[in-house]
C-alpha cells in the first residue's frame, strides 16, 4: 500500500504536468482555422459603390475578407492585403456592421486592395458565414469555402494556409 501511495504521489504531479504543458503549448492561431468546406451562402447585396453582388460574383479563387473601419486589427493588416493586391490576388471585402459613409472614407485614407467590398451592416452574411468579428478570412474556389481564418491575415498565415491550398486548387482545375 506505501509503495502505491508513493508511486502515485510521483505519477500524478507528473501527469497534471505533461497535461498542462501540451494545452499550453498549443498554437493559438491553429485553434482559429477551419478546413471544413462548404458551400458559400447565396446573397445578393450591393457593394460599397452601390452596384448589385450576388454569390456568383464569387467564381473563380477568390479571397473574402472580412473588415471594419472601427477594427484595430484590420488596419494592421490592411499593407499585407494591399500587397496581395498587387501580385494579382483577387481580394473581395465584406463591410461588416459598419456604416458606408465610414467605410468609403477608410478605404480612401488607407487604400483599397479590394476588386470590391459587400456593404453589410447588419452583419446578415456575416452571420451566414458564421463570422465571429473581425477581421476573418475566407478561401473561396468557385463559389465553395475552403478555408476559413479567424483574426489577423500575414505572411505566415499566407505561405503555410492560403498558398497551398490555393496551388493545389489550381493543380486540379
């Protein structure tokens, strides 16, 4: 019996040890990404420019992110997306629960890299996307999710989420 008690005095301490350092030393950002693919809900919106969008407008790769001019976190990535505009990539926005007058300004003040921005001041689509705030990040292949980024889209995120994904869509079109 004193020699169980002992063993068990040394193993648990242990156990709790290793059990919280692996819960710890998960990757927050990790926890903030979902593969889960499914199709983009149909809407049909107008833009910040007062043109009618609908879910078609979505074909192709396309990259559907989710800002705010009230996000902190979105003017911190916002030179990151600009670059991505530069190279090509096809950036569309969705303006969420925000109002346009603010938005159109913040696009002026900070340069837009989107092809075009969904007003939605509600947050109806967000909400059928299941946006959580914002910034959040969308892959989108020919009208179908397949990856989704809560938080803040960088280069990291870019070269070990998005591009592969993206070559490997292209690889099978």
């Amino acid at each position: 019996m004193n020699l169980i008690f002992r063993f068990l005095i040394i193993i648990v301490p242990i156990l709790i040890l290793v059990f919280f350092t692996k819960v710890l030393l998960i990757d927050e950002d990790n926890k903030l990404i979902n593969f889960e693919s499914k199709i983009f809900p149909e809407f049909e919106m107008r833009d910040l420019n007062g043109n009618q969008v609908s879910a078609q407008s979505l074909s192709g790769i396309k990259i559907l992110n989710v800002w705010a001019s009230w996000c902190i976190t979105c003017l911190v990535e916002h030179p990151f997306l600009s670059q991505l505009s530069e190279k090509n990539i096809e950036i569309v926005g969705l303006n969420y629960k925000d109002t346009d007058s603010k938005a159109i300004a913040w696009l002026q003040k900070h340069g837009n890299p989107y092809i075009f921005s969904i007003y939605d001041p509600r947050g109806d689509l967000a909400f059928d996307l299941g946006v959580t705030g914002a910034p959040e990040t969308f892959l989108i292949f020919d009208n179908e999710i397949i990856a989704h980024v809560q938080g803040e889209i960088n280069q990291q995120k870019w070269e070990s989420i998005f591009l592969p994904l993206i070559n490997n869509n292209q690889d099978q079109s």
